[in-house]
C-alpha cells in the first residue's frame, strides 16, 4: 500500500512475512520450462486508462501493441485499492468476497484498517477463494509480491514464494526478486506470479494525476516492468510468459480546498463513522437511527447517501453484513476527513491533489488491462469490461477451474488466440 494509504488508515482511527531471498539467476534456467505457459500478472496501482500512450510507457505500449489492450476496464465499487485487488483476485465483487473497504469493521474480527498488517493477515477478512489457493491446490507453484490479501493463508495455503508489502524496496530489487522465483527456483518453478506496484498511487495523491512527479513514477514503473521482462527475454522465456497487465483504478484531480469535515455531515454522538475519504460509511448510534437518517439521506452539494438498501443496483453494492447502513458516495474531486485534519490543511495549504474512490464510471477512474503472450492475439483492442471478468480469463490460462464469480468467462476469449 502507499504510504499515503497508511496516513488515511491512521485517521480513520482517530474516529473510532514472509521474504524469499532472491536467487542468482541461471542462464540455463529457462532450460527446464516445461508444462502450461507461466502466467505474470501486474498491478500497477493508480494507473489510469489514459496514461498509455503519451510517453511515458514504452514498455507498456509495445506489449499493448502486439498483444491486446481494453478501451479501458471498468473496477468494482467501491473504487478503492483492497476490495478492488481482491475482486481480480477471486473474480467477486467487494459485497461478496468482504473486503468492502479499505477500512470496516466485522462484528465478529473487529476493525480492519489497511495499515494493521496483522489484520491483513486474518483469513477471515478475505472471503472467496484467491486465484493463488487455487493454483497451489492444483499443484502449480505460485509467486505473490505485495498483492492485498495474499498475506491471508486461505485453506491453510499461502503462495509459494511470497513477500509482503514493504514501500522501502526499491523497484529494481523487487523486479529481481519476482524473476529469482521464475527463473532461479529453490523449490518449483512458479507458474502464477503476482506482483503489485504502488507507486504511481502515491504519486498520485500527493501531486495530482498529471503532475510531472506522477509522470515520473509512471516512467520508474514502466521502466522496472522493462527490466524484469528483459530478465525473461535473456533467459528465453521472451515467448513463453503469458503477461497480463492491469491497475485497480484511475486518480483524480483534487482542488484546493475540497474537503469536508466528517462530522459536519454527522456529529459523533449520533454515528460512528466506519469509513472516511471518498465513500463513506456510518452507522447511527442507539437511538439516533432517525435523526441521522433525516440528516443524511438523499442529495446535498458535495455528496449523496443511502441506506445500503437502497444503494443503486449499478453498484452491486450494499448486501454484506460488513457493509454500514448508511453510505454516503462524494462527488469527484471531493473528500471528507476529521476536522482537525481539515482545519490543519486549510491552515498550511498541504492537501492530497489527486484521490479515487469515486464513482466507477468516471473516466478519471478508468483502469488498465494489457495481455501479451503466447496465449493472446496481436493488436486487438476490446471494448470497454468490467474487472471481475478478468478473474475467468486468468483461471482459464493457468488451466485451473474458477471458483464461483461475478464475472462473465466469455467476455475475454475475444482476446485469446484460440478461445
């Protein structure tokens, strides 16, 4: 996670690892490939649709270029880091597999924030089966770098090489620790590699999507891709990795002073606030149920709220248990934290400029999905899709069967040399 995804875990609070070390590649390792095609799988956090193209990703662009790219891909809301990487993962929307929020709270598991690492790894929060179990129940080794739920053991199973976030490893280093697990294994050769990428997130937040420190972050990412890919080439393996590239969500422009102070919406006697940032979540306390709901119901200047019933069917939101009663959606551009951190940003002028977690047709909350390798066609743009159709298309290509999903398998076989 970003470490600005640590700052906003520890307001919401005011409201209420394993490491493989990385082997010496071996020029012979490709040698011994045998079986299905590895399968890469990227996430580039914050990445939006439109940032191809312009620059500033050549090695993203040549795979788009002779393999397959989306108009842009569509992520599930809420359009948040944790619940939208689990839904690539398991191919359910947030409302089902349970990570609803990038922080909730669990009538039974207490309060999950994404900067409680320990929570992180509470089976029970991650519901679902990730494609990793599944891959390892199938006897194909697998490879996780940093994806959100990864640290979680489902069945008792965690991947097979696996190391969990840490901001303070440097691309590079990451890059050749993902290529030791492929090419240089101690035990199997991983079949599913999974790596996760903040960078582009961060900067994001803290400059503004199109700022040219974001642009810069962009140019590391896709620079470290490159290399990584490079290591693949150098070993032979150049025509034998599936490579599926994608981003959890877009990022946008925040104004100056866009901000609203949480409990200015709700006074902290009458509800607990669950959730704070872009979508909100709030729950009345005894005997407020009322009041709260006269207050916030329905349209104001800056955001809407609902009862979870009554959240739009568009969504697919609003029937887990973990889900508050009332959630109130902000407008692009707008966010709302506690008032001491309000009063402290309008006071100094520091603020995020860019933010996500708005509504997923937005196109400032496009996603990226790039296929490249041997199982995909050349020079094919799909239409716009949703991102838990992209869960069928990847079981499909490690030759597993997908669990029970929201997605639809036949979405991507367009994209498939032989569907």
């Amino acid at each position: 996670m970003s470490g600005r995804l640590v700052r906003l875990a520890c307001l919401v609070l005011l409201l209420s690892p394993a490491a493989c070390a990385a082997p010496a590649l071996r020029p012979d390792s490709a040698s011994a490939a045998t079986g299905p095609a590895p399968l890469l799988l990227v996430s580039i956090d914050g990445l939006r649709a439109d940032a191809l193209g312009r620059g500033d990703t050549p090695n993203l662009d040549r795979l788009a270029a002779s393999g397959v790219r989306a108009q842009w891909m569509r992520p599930s809301y809420p359009v948040l880091t944790f619940p939208n990487h689990y839904t690539l993962a398991t191919g359910l929307r947030p409302d089902r597999h349970g990570v609803i929020h990038n922080s909730m709270n669990d009538a039974v598991l207490g309060r999950f924030v994404v900067a409680d690492k320990e929570a992180g790894r509470v089976p029970d929060w991650w519901q679902g089966v990730p494609l990793w179990t599944s891959a390892e129940h199938a006897g194909i080794a697998t490879g996780v770098w940093a994806w959100p739920g990864a640290a979680a053991p489902r069945d008792g199973i965690l991947p097979r090489y696996r190391r969990e976030f840490d901001a303070t490893v440097p691309l590079p280093a990451r890059m050749e620790q993902v290529a030791g697990w492929l090419l240089a294994p101690d035990g199997p050769r991983p079949g599913l590699l999974a790596v996760y990428l903040e960078n582009v997130d961060g900067a994001g937040h803290d400059h503004g999507p199109q700022a040219p420190e974001t642009r810069a972050a962009i140019r590391a990412v896709d620079a470290a891709l490159g290399d990584l890919l490079a290591r693949f080439d150098r070993a032979g393996l150049d025509d034998r990795v599936n490579v599926v590239v994608v981003s959890d969500h877009g990022m946008a422009d925040v104004p100056e002073g866009h901000y609203l102070a949480v409990e200015d919406m709700a006074a902290m006697a009458e509800a607990e606030v669950v959730g704070i940032g872009q979508v909100i979540g709030l729950v009345p306390r005894p005997g407020q149920e009322s009041t709260v709901e006269a207050r916030l119901l329905g349209r104001h200047a800056h955001y809407e709220c609902w009862r979870k019933a009554d959240i739009p069917a568009r969504l697919h939101y609003g029937r887990h248990p973990r889900v508050p009663p009332i959630v109130c959606q902000m407008d692009e551009g707008w966010n709302a934290l506690p008032r001491t951190t309000v009063q402290r940003r309008n006071a100094d002028g520091s603020h995020d400029r860019g933010a996500h977690g708005y509504d997923p047709d937005s196109p400032a909350m496009r996603a990226v999905f790039i296929a490249h390798g041997p199982a995909f066609r050349t020079g094919t743009v799909l239409p716009p899709f949703d991102n838990v159709d992209v869960y069928p298309l990847l079981a499909r290509l490690l030759g597993i069967e997908a669990q029970p999903n929201d997605g639809d398998p036949g979405t991507l076989l367009p994209a498939l040399r032989e569907p």
